[in-house]
C-alpha cells in the first residue's frame, strides 16, 4: 500500500506543478500578467479545460510554424496524461487482506441500453511499472515544457 500511496502521491505534486506551467503559456499567449492569468487558469475547473484553453488561443494567437506546433505538441501529450490523473484521483480504492490493491473508477459509461460504471482494475506489478513509466513520462514534459517557456520567452517569473 505505501509503494502504490507515494506514486499517487508523486503523481499529484508532478500534475500539479506541470499543469500550473499552463498559468504560464496564458500569461505569454494573451500579454496579460501573471497574477491575471492565474485568476483565469483557476476559475477554469478542469485540467481539460485549461488545456483546451490554452491550446485555442495558441491557434488564435500565434502563427502558423514552430512555435505554433511545439505549444501544440506539448498539451497534446499533456492531455494523454489526463487518463493517467484521472484513474488514480478519481477512483475509489481497495485495499484487500490479502494486501492486494485496485482502483474503482467512479464515471458512469453510456450505452445505447444500458450503462457501464465502477470499472476496478487490479494493481499489478506490471500497473506499477506502467505508472513508473507515466510518472517519468510526466516529468519529461515537464522540463520540456520550462524550455519551451524559456525559449519563447514566455513571463515565468
């Protein structure tokens, strides 16, 4: 339980600082301040809608080209990650005897007939390892992302 605990628990500080890079390319992408764009990023509710936002008014704002296609190419890998966030915060956990762990996750599937909810996933050595992967995948983004900041001279102070 405290291996699975500290990655969920990395994995949030890692979101957290990585989506906050979002204030950012706001901040750069509409010449407002800092302190304006946070207001902005956090009356946005969502990771999704953030990401979105800032995604539309890189194709409003910028031209077509590198900078355009490098801001572009990162929230899109961004908003790969969301699956990832998702799962982890947003299930219900169960945490067996037998000190078996799975995710029950809570969203509710629309069918023509009938609906699928509380999908559970079992915690397997190889889930593990997956979310190893994601977290490292994660952290990439996020130095990228502070070069792309920096790059295109975006306020980061």
């Amino acid at each position: 339980m405290d291996a699975v605990m500290l990655r969920v628990g990395r994995l949030n500080y890692a979101w957290s600082n990585t989506e906050s890079l979002l204030i950012h390319m706001l901040a750069g992408l509409t010449g407002m301040s800092n302190g304006a764009a946070v207001v902005i990023f956090l009356s946005v509710t969502s990771a999704r809608g953030r990401i979105e936002m800032v995604e539309r008014l890189a194709k409003l704002r910028l031209p077509s080209g590198d900078h355009q296609k490098d801001l572009l190419e990162l929230t899109a890998r961004f908003s790969r990650l969301l699956a990832v966030r998702n799962r982890y915060n947003h299930s219900i956990w169960s945490f067996e005897e037998d000190g078996s762990v799975s995710t029950i996750l809570m969203r509710i599937a629309d069918r023509r007939d009938r609906i699928h909810m509380g999908r559970k996933q079992n915690l397997s050595d190889d889930e593990l390892d997956k979310l190893d992967r994601d977290l490292t995948t994660l952290s990439t983004l996020n130095r990228e992302m502070w070069r792309f900041l920096q790059h295109y001279n975006y306020p980061i102070e």
